[in-house]
C-alpha cells in the first residue's frame, strides 16, 4: 500500500472533511496513519487486518474502563473502505518530549498487573505475519533469502512454543516500543494496540533487549528500562529464543517495502546477511 493507495481509502471512508485531503501522513508501514483537526485515522494495508483492528478496538475500551493511560477510539466499529479496515482515534496533545525506555516500563508494569479481559485476546502471533510480507516482497527479494526466513521462521515458531516463561502469561502489548508511547501533558500514554495478546510477559521484555543489541540503544537506557520495570529478560533462559523470533519477524517486515525502495531492499539484505552469518554485532536501522 502506498500513500495514494492509503488516501484512496481514506477518501472513501468518509471519516475527515473533504475526505481528508488536508489530512498529514505521519506514518506508512503496517498502517497508514492521517492526522487532521482533533483525529487521527488509522488505514490497513490489508484486508485480513479487519479483525485485529476490531479487536484494538475493544482494547482501547478495556484500558479506558482499567484506567490505563492509552490512546482513545473516536469511532466504536472499524470501517471498511476500498476492502481496508480503517480505525478513528482521538489525537493526543503535542508531546512535551520525546518518550524514553523507562516511560515504557511504568506503562509495561501497568498492563501486565491487569487480569485478562471479557474478550478474547489471541495469543502472540509474533512470527504470524512472515509469510505475508515475504509475499509482498515478491520478486524485489531473493528466493534463496524468503525461503531461509520461512525456515528460520519454523524453527523458531517451534522452539519459542516450548518455552517456560519467568513471569505469569497475561495480557501484553506485543510491540513494546519507546515509539508506542506518547508523553503528553500528565505523563505517558500507550499508543498502537494492534497487537495486544495475552502470551508470556518476556515478549514485551525482549523488544528492548533486541534494541540494546540490534538498533543503538544506549546500555544506560536499557538499564534504567529493566530498573523501572524490575526484571532483566537477559536473565531467563529462553531470552534467545524470542530474540531470534523477533529478529526473523523484523527482517521479514523490512522485505515488504523493497519493491520498490532501495533504502528498504538495502536494510533487508543487512539484516539478513546478519542472520545467516550468526553475526548479532551487525547494526540494524530503523525502517
């Protein structure tokens, strides 16, 4: 999907003035995001993305009703135009600064005391969507480095099934990033809730650890992050398993936007070459 594609549905959905042409694009990736006026529209890539976007949905009522700090829907039902599901959210005041790895700790600690909710919440489909963005990749990535990610995939799907985790399994975010938090005026609030679950806690642990080794988070950073929390992720045994799951996982989302975008296709064979070397010292950029 690309942005003209996204204000297409955008368009049709009918959810802005003027279809939302004044609308600013603040991010395209698994979403298209629009901002205009005191909402913030959120457009799927795909079609299949209907159900999770219905159920972030209903995550955003059950934090509300739990008084979690987390973003709020404007419209209760997703829509559906141009066959992509499109979610309406309150926009949330100017940041007053940018978040950092400790706010995301009180907020972490705040979802994991929760008890599950009335509604179902999947497990953590961490590895889940390999095979559709290797597929949106097509040709623009080599057969040879698509089929060894969907054998690293396996493999890591299996071994990661297996795992006994250190902390009781409860509700997560998923995708437990400084970035899916928003400091606003009366402190942190939890953005992006697509991929709530209720799976080991040592997901939501393990994304900063990967950041710490994979993308430059500064040692200090991680530190005060597993202070605030509590816990070290490091220090559980099957800490390698999800990092090697999370590391197939981001690799194969990057594969996705290389038809197309030299940066994309560059990262990707990055991370790959990585990968296949064993080399977990290789820098990875953010996409």
């Amino acid at each position: 999907m690309d942005e003209a594609a996204a204000r297409a549905a955008l368009a049709v959905a009918g959810v802005l003035p003027e279809g939302g042409r004044g609308a600013r694009l603040l991010t395209l990736g698994e979403n298209a995001v629009f901002a205009e006026g005191d909402l913030v529209v959120k457009v799927g890539r795909a079609p299949e993305l209907a159900g999770r976007a219905a159920r972030e949905l209903r995550v955003a009522d059950w934090l509300a009703a739990e008084g979690v700090p987390a973003v709020r829907a404007a419209v209760a039902e997703p829509l559906l135009a141009d066959g992509r599901p499109v979610t309406v959210w309150h926009r949330l005041p100017e940041p007053v600064r940018p978040a950092v790895p400790a706010d995301l700790a009180v907020l972490l600690r705040a979802v994991h005391a929760l008890p599950p909710p009335a509604f179902t919440l999947p497990p953590r489909e961490l590895l889940g969507g390999v095979e559709r963005w290797l597929r949106l990749a097509g040709d623009a990535v080599d057969p040879a480095d698509a089929a060894y990610l969907r054998a690293r995939r396996d493999g890591f799907a299996e071994a990661a099934a297996a795992l006994t985790s250190r902390l009781p399994r409860g509700p997560i975010h998923g995708d437990a990033l400084p970035r899916n938090v928003h400091i606003g005026p009366e402190g942190p609030v939890l953005v992006d809730l697509e991929t709530f679950s209720h799976d080991l806690r040592e997901h939501d642990l393990v994304v900063l650890a990967l950041s710490r080794d994979r993308y430059g988070l500064p040692p200090e950073q991680y530190d005060a992050f597993t202070a605030e929390y509590g816990f070290d992720v490091r220090e559980w045994e099957g800490c390698a398993v999800l990092r090697g799951a999370r590391e197939t996982a981001s690799c194969a989302w990057v594969a996705q936007h290389a038809p197309g975008n030299p940066r994309a296709l560059a990262e990707f064979r990055r991370r790959v070459a990585s990968l296949r070397d064993g080399d977990a010292s290789v820098r990875w950029y953010p996409f």
